[in-house]
C-alpha cells in the first residue's frame, strides 16, 4: 500500500530535478550522484507530496460537501474492510494529485520563462531572449577564473580569447557558443569560436606563429567545435599588446637585458 505512495513520490521529484524547463534544478543536476541524487529527488517529491496535501486541506475546507474519496473508495471496493478502502482512495488521491502538481509546476516554469523572454525580447527574435536566460543561469554555475567563465564573457561580451589546443593548434576568436549541463556533466563540455586567426605554436619554443587570416570571410560559417578536454590554455588576446610582447625579450639589446638584471639584484 505505501507504494502507491512511495513510487509517486519519486516521480513527481524526479520531474521536477530532470525537466529542462526548471532550468535552476537543471543546470545543476550534473552536481549531484549516488545516493546525494536519491536524496535530492526525495526532498522534491516530498515538497510536491505536503502541496497536495494541503491542497486536499484546502479542498476539503471550501468544499465540505465534496466526497470523492468515498466514492472511489466504493469504486475500487478492494477488501470487505470499508476503513481500509477508504485508506486506499485517499493514497491513491494523494499520488494522483503530488504527480500532478509536479507538471502543473513544470508548465508553470516553462510559462513564466516565455513571459520573460517576451518581456527582455523586444522587437528581437524570442527564443535569442530565451538563450540569454539560459546564459544567465549558466553564469551562476562557473567559477571565478576557470575557463568556463573566460568562455562566458567572450560569448556575452563578444571579447577575443586565444584558445591554445593540446595538438599545439592555436584559435583567436570569440566564443559563439557554449554547451549547456545535462543530467550527468557539467557546461562547456564542448566550445564553439568564430575565428579570428589560426596558427600554431612551435614545437621548441612554443611561440605563437599565425599562419590563417579569417577576417575576409563573413558570408562564410568558419565556426570551430572543439571539446573542452582538447584545451591546454586560453587567455583574453589583444593584438597591439600580442605584437609587444611576442618575442620582445630576444629583441632587446644585451646591454638592456643585463641592466635591468643588474637593476633587479641591486633592489633585491
């Protein structure tokens, strides 16, 4: 008999931490495993289990008259016992009303996500305000400094990074898109970069050596897919600073070289 209580328990929190329309639970379902997950659709199921009933108590206070547990109780007339019967009808009640609950509140979500859209949207496209929500939510997710956060910023404020690959490939360009969390891992599973310049390192000194040109293709998608497991490193790139730095070192003088190690011992 508890299962007809137990099991829409279950349901109803499953619903409610794996729907993508609860972008908050969602997004950070990939953070919980084992028996922490068990917990988790527990606690959500209980939550939808005490709103059906004190949706019940509620039902029950305006509508005094109404019986419906009596009547399925004569419906169901599973034992000659009327006591248990009735006991029955009212799990069933309850089971029936937490499942319910439980996407009447996903539909709900998925509602006030549209009105939001439409709200921020504008004259632009809906489901870009829907993607800017999503970011938003996304944001709360990253850590400061990782580089899912430098992924971030470059997609939202359209700021160039240079994304150094394991392979020794070098991209300069800005994030496009992002990859969302799912049940089981976190965001930024994969990275997609709208290029700006190509090139590789060299493979003694590691230099930074700029081989491809993208700026005169516009009317062309050159976007680049890579996982986020093929990243050695990635910072924010600026060409002016790029150009200063690159190799300055090896074209100093030596006469300046030593001063400022001279200049350096001397403080110290």
């Amino acid at each position: 008999m508890l299962a007809l209580l137990i099991i829409p328990l279950l349901v109803s929190g499953s619903l409610l931490v794996t729907s993508p329309h609860n972008i908050k639970l969602f997004y950070r379902l990939h953070r919980y495993d084992g028996q922490l997950l068990y917990m988790k659709v527990a606690t959500y199921g209980v939550y939808a289990f005490a709103t059906a009933l004190l949706f019940a108590y509620v039902l029950k206070f305006f509508c005094p008259n109404l019986a419906v547990a009596t009547w399925l109780s004569h419906l169901i007339d599973g034992s000659s016992d009327p006591k248990e019967n009735r006991i029955t009808s009212w799990l069933i009640l309850l089971s029936v009303t937490t499942c319910a609950l439980a996407i009447i509140w996903l539909q709900l979500c998925r509602f006030r996500m549209h009105i939001a859209a439409w709200m921020i949207s504008g004259n632009q496209d809906i489901n870009f305000a829907k993607q800017v929500i999503r970011l938003y939510e996304l944001e709360k997710l990253l850590s400061d400094g990782s580089l899912g956060q430098l992924f971030f910023y470059s997609a939202t404020e359209d700021r160039p990074v240079l994304v150094s690959l394991k392979s020794r490939k070098v991209y300069v360009g800005t994030v496009n898109m992002i990859s969302e969390p799912n049940e089981k891992q976190g965001p930024n599973l994969e990275i997609s970069i709208s290029p700006i310049m190509s090139g590789y390192r060299d493979k003694d000194t590691l230099r930074v050596l700029f081989s491809n040109d993208y700026n005169d293709l516009d009317d062309v998608d050159t976007s680049i897919i890579f996982p986020l497991s093929e990243v050695s490193h990635a910072s924010w790139f600026n060409m002016d600073i790029h150009e200063k730095v690159d190799n300055s070192h090896e074209n100093k003088p030596m006469s300046n070289r030593k001063k400022k190690r001279h200049y350096g011992r001397k403080r110290n």
